[in-house]
C-alpha cells in the first residue's frame, strides 16, 4: 500500500514532470531547425502486451507495449524520416549528402518478442530498424542472469537456498511476487561480477539451464534469419555471450566476445556484420579499439543526438525509451528533445 507521504510526494512530483517535459517538448531539437544533419538512435529491448506474462520476469526499463512502440512510430515520423542505421553510416563515410534530421531505431539483445511484435508493425509501416543480436545466445530462454533469478524467484525454487550469493533472492521466497522487488533485488546482485553470478545460477543443477527450457525468449537462428533477409531489419553484433567489456576480462574474453561474436553472425547469415553495440555500455580503451579494427560502427548506452560534425561512429549515442520513460505522445517527445 501506498503511503500518505508516497502519495504526497508524487502528487507534486507528477505535474512538476509534466511542466518539464512540456520545456522540453517545446525548445527539443526534433522541433529546431538544425545547422548540420542530426542522427537520433533510439534504444529498446522488449515489445510485450501488458498482459503477456514474460512481463512479470522482466525489469520495467527493459519493455515497451506494442501500442506505444506504434505511437513512437507515429511521432518519429512527423520530425524526421526513420533510417536504418547501417545506410546513415554509409552516407557518412561516403561524405554523401544526410537529412537535417534522421532516426534510427535499435533492438538489443535479440528478443524473440521483436520478431513477434516489432516486426510485423515495421513491415506494415514500410520501416526498417536493427537488432543486435547476442550470438552464443540465440533461441535461449531466461539468457540473461537477472531473467534467470526472476524466472527462479517467480516458480519460488528453494534452489536459491544453496548458494550464498544468491542469499537476497532466496529471501523473498515465500513471499508475493512483485517486479519492483525482484527489479531492487537484481540490483543488489550487481555488486558481484556476471561471472560469479552465472557460475552460481549454473551451479543450481540443470533444470536452472536456459538452454533446457522449451520456450525461448531470444529469437532463435530461422527467425533472425528471417529477419535479415526481410530487409526490415539489419543484425548486428551484441557480443558472444553478453559479457560486459570492461577491465574484468581477459584479452582472449574480449577478442572472442567482439571477433568471435562478428565471425558467428556472418556465418549464420552470411555477409558482413559491419555494427556493433556494447553490453550495458561498458567498454575499456583495448575494447574499443578492437571495435574500431572491426566494425564499421558501434553504438553505447551513453544518452543523447549525434550531430554531425562531433561524432565519433564507434561510440555513437543513443535515446533509451521504454514504458517507463515514454508511455504517452508528450513524455516520447521529451525524450527525442535531446535535453535529458
Ligand atoms: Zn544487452
């Protein structure tokens, strides 16, 4: 139950939210008129129907519904044309002429709810956007180690018990499930490396594997397949296995993630994979400079426009949206407005 002081709090939190994003909306670049060409990257996850229950084991950040994703499309399109991201970089190095304004839209991860939402409206829309695609990971349910302690969470699998890692999970056992819960506890686990995270959920026996489930949550090999040849969608790479590519790995990890991950995809589909996008945004010099030797360019979580003459393609911005953040026409427009 909500507090007298929550209630409070958010009563004068609320319109103060919409005075600014009504600032934002009106002084935004996506309404300005611009001295060089502009490049938006929008960045999503997960398109599910509020009800789908893949929700309940998904942080809110991480999904739009298909209805905003429909109106995001609706309002991109009265600013700006959408391109797919891979023909702004060609234009770009081929110093060809770019619009004012352009945008690019992004998948992370490979969901198999892209392909079952996203695509279809694309498709009907004419548009196309890219999805980056975690390679060693395809057709695997619950991948990620935070799907995984929610999925154990939400069956209340006692096998959080057996690993003292695992303590803060296990304690909401015997609990009602909650996602704001299960969101606090996933971040309490951060404080340990995914390494130690994975071993320990992998320690948990096999019926805890992803790969033993029969539903998967990322799109399996046929499906970004499918996709790629559609010409609605460019893949790209997410790394092998969704390492973070920060200073904890090893330079043989972060070769097999960014190599290894590119050699993967391209035998899969079978031409180049010229983009990449970074696990969680984190990277290291040694990183990016592997990225630069590879990729033609790569995209960060870092917030914010590309423009034109102080870009750097490898390390290019993106505007993160999801429910959360970009539910309504006015709260999408704050975002695109480039001023936080
Ligand atoms: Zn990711």
């Amino acid at each position: 139950m909500t507090s007298l002081k929550t209630r409070l709090t958010q009563s004068i939190k609320q319109p103060v939210k919409a005075a600014l994003n009504q600032v934002r909306d009106l002084r935004g670049a996506h309404r300005a008129h611009l001295v060089e060409p502009t490049l938006w990257i929008l960045m999503y996850h997960r398109v599910l129907p509020v009800n789908d229950p893949r929700c309940e084991t998904e942080e809110p950040g991480m999904v739009v519904t298909p209805e905003t994703f429909s109106m995001h499309l609706e309002e991109i399109q009265r600013w700006m044309p959408i391109m797919a991201l891979e023909d702004w970089v060609r234009r770009y190095e081929a110093g060809e002429p770019l619009p004012e304004k352009a945008c690019a839209i992004t998948f992370d991860d490979g969901w198999l709810d892209n392909y079952e939402y996203a695509y279809p409206e694309l498709k009907r829309r004419g548009l196309v956007a890219s999805i980056f695609a975690v390679a060693d990971k395809a057709g695997q349910a619950a991948p990620f180690w935070p799907n995984r302690v929610a999925d154990l969470v939400l069956r209340q699998s006692p096998l959080l018990r057996q690993n003292p890692v695992l303590a803060p999970a296990a304690e909401l056992l015997g609990q009602p499930y909650s996602r704001d819960t299960v969101s606090a506890c996933i971040q309490s686990l951060k404080y340990h490396s995914e390494d130690t995270l994975n071993a320990a959920l992998d320690n948990l026996g096999e019926a805890t594997q992803p790969e033993n489930s029969p539903t998967p949550d990322l799109m399996p090999w046929s499906a970004l397949r499918e996709l790629d040849i559609s010409g609605v969608f460019t893949i790209g790479s997410h790394t092998r296995t969704h390492r973070r590519l920060n200073h904890a790995s090893s330079p043989e990890q972060r070769h097999d993630e960014i190599v290894g991950s590119q050699q993967h995809l391209q035998q899969q589909l079978g031409h180049d994979v010229p983009l990449f996008c970074f696990p969680n945004g984190d990277y290291d010099d040694a990183s990016l400079r592997l990225v630069r030797e590879h990729y033609r360019a790569a995209v960060t979580t870092q917030n914010g426009l590309n423009r034109h003459g102080s870009l750097d393609l490898h390390q290019l911005k993106r505007i993160g949206v999801h429910e959360g953040n970009a539910k309504t026409p006015l709260q999408f427009r704050a975002r695109l407005s480039g001023l936080g």
